[in-house]
C-alpha cells in the first residue's frame, strides 16, 4: 500500500532521511516512534507529496509520489495534526464538511455524513454549531479527525494527533482511536513519541532516530528481540518518564 525505497531528504546542510525504507501494509495501522528530530513528520510529509525526496522513492497503492500523480494520491488520505488543525472561523461541523464542499456534494449528504462521523467519534452533535476556541482539546482533535474522515479515502495519515492533549483525555482517546481503526480497517500511519500509544494502536512499529530505521515489527519484537542497545534504552527511559516521583 505504502512503501518508502531508500530514501533520503535534506533540508540545507540537516539530513532528516537518511535512506530510508519503509514497507506500510493496507490495512494495518503503522506507527512511526521516535523522539523530536528522528524524521517521523518528514516520512508522511514524503507520503503526501508536501516535500520530495533528494533520493529513492515514495510509493503509494503502486505509484510514485510525484507532481504529476500527487492530487489523485492526495485524495485518497486523510491527515490529521496536532490539535485539529481546525479553521478558526468555521464551526465544528463546517470544518469537518470542507471536503465534501470542495467536492460538490449536496447539502443533505454532507449533512447525512456528517452525523455519521459525530456518532463515530462519539462526538456530541449540539457541539457542531461551535467554533473551535469553544471547544476542548479532546473536542478539537475528534473534529480534526472526522474531517479527515469525511470523503472516506481508504489512508489515514496522523501526525502526533493527540500530543497536546492531557494525560486523562489523551489516555481516553487512544482507546477510542484503537476501537475506531479496528472498525474502519483503513490504512493508517500514525506519528507518536509515546510507546503506550504505540503499543496500543500499532500493528506494526517502526522506531526511528537522527533520520534512521533501528527496527521494525511488533511491540513485543522491540521489547523482547531489540536488535541494537538503543532500542531497549529507549523503551525504558519512556517507560521510566511516565512514572511519577516516588513510585517504586
């Protein structure tokens, strides 16, 4: 479905991707995790044709990522940032509809879609009226994310989508996305620096750091088979952050 071949990206004298191969299965959920700088927003960057690579080459559903293929490969993802990414001066619901008005569609099926998607996200419909600074971090992320959702493509691309969010809702929300992907049986690639948000929703885990792959499979590979020091460095001192003072 998704595959990156070698590939490298420089931004001025900062190499961010330093040939990187990267296989996404349709129909998995792929987590990129690293800390800040390991490349992860870079590789779904890559994907949706924002940067190109200086080398190799970035596949989607059999075609390169190009200027010339890019608009109908964009179609077919939705992408989600950090906090929403909601237009201030639209409501919930017209942020969420701004596909399917580029598209056309006619109001009742716009409407139609979009009680479907607040149902889904268990999103509370009287909050669609609102403007997004009327709305929680939590409310804004489920509206971002139902944006996405909107034109139903079959790739979701999500880039640290719950990272601002506090540690309650933040917790609350991975096992409602969790739920939501096992649905849904999109493609998805999710970029997080958290491991339990890893482990939770990804099938398939790619570590990354300074532009690099370390390692690539389960959970469990990387916790039981780490193929390098830094893995297991890594797992813990994430695992040792999440802990509060004075727990044993």
């Amino acid at each position: 479905m998704i595959a990156l071949r070698a590939v490298t990206k420089r931004f001025g004298g900062v190499v961010a991707l330093d040939r990187v191969s990267i296989d996404v299965a349709a129909g998995a959920t792929h987590v990129l995790l690293g800390s800040s700088g390991s490349g992860k927003s870079t590789v779904l960057r890559l994907i949706l044709g924002l940067t190109a690579p200086d080398e190799g080459t970035v596949i989607v559903d059999g075609a390169a990522v190009a200027a010339s293929t890019r608009v109908a490969l964009v179609r077919r993802m939705g992408y989600v940032v950090q906090d929403g990414g909601l237009y201030p001066h639209l409501t919930a619901a017209q942020n969420v509809a701004l596909g399917a008005v580029a598209q056309q569609w006619s109001r009742p099926r716009i409407d139609t879609r979009v009680a479907e998607l607040a149902d889904l996200a268990s999103f509370d419909a009287a909050m669609l009226r609102r403007y997004p600074r009327e709305l929680s971090g939590g409310e804004r992320q489920r509206v971002g994310l139902m944006r996405a959702l909107m034109l139903d493509p079959p790739i979701l691309l999500l880039d640290e989508p719950l990272g601002a969010l506090d540690p309650i809702v933040r917790a609350e929300l991975q096992v409602q996305l969790g739920r939501l992907f096992a649905t849904l049986g999109k493609t998805v690639v999710l970029v997080t620096h958290d491991i339990r948000e890893a482990a939770l929703l990804g099938s398939t885990i790619t570590l990354m750091t300074d532009g690099r792959t370390v390692q690539q499979g389960t959970f469990a590979d990387l916790a039981e088979r780490p193929v390098t020091p830094f893995v297991t460095q890594f797992l813990t001192a994430q695992t040792l952050a999440t802990r509060a003072p004075g727990d044993a």
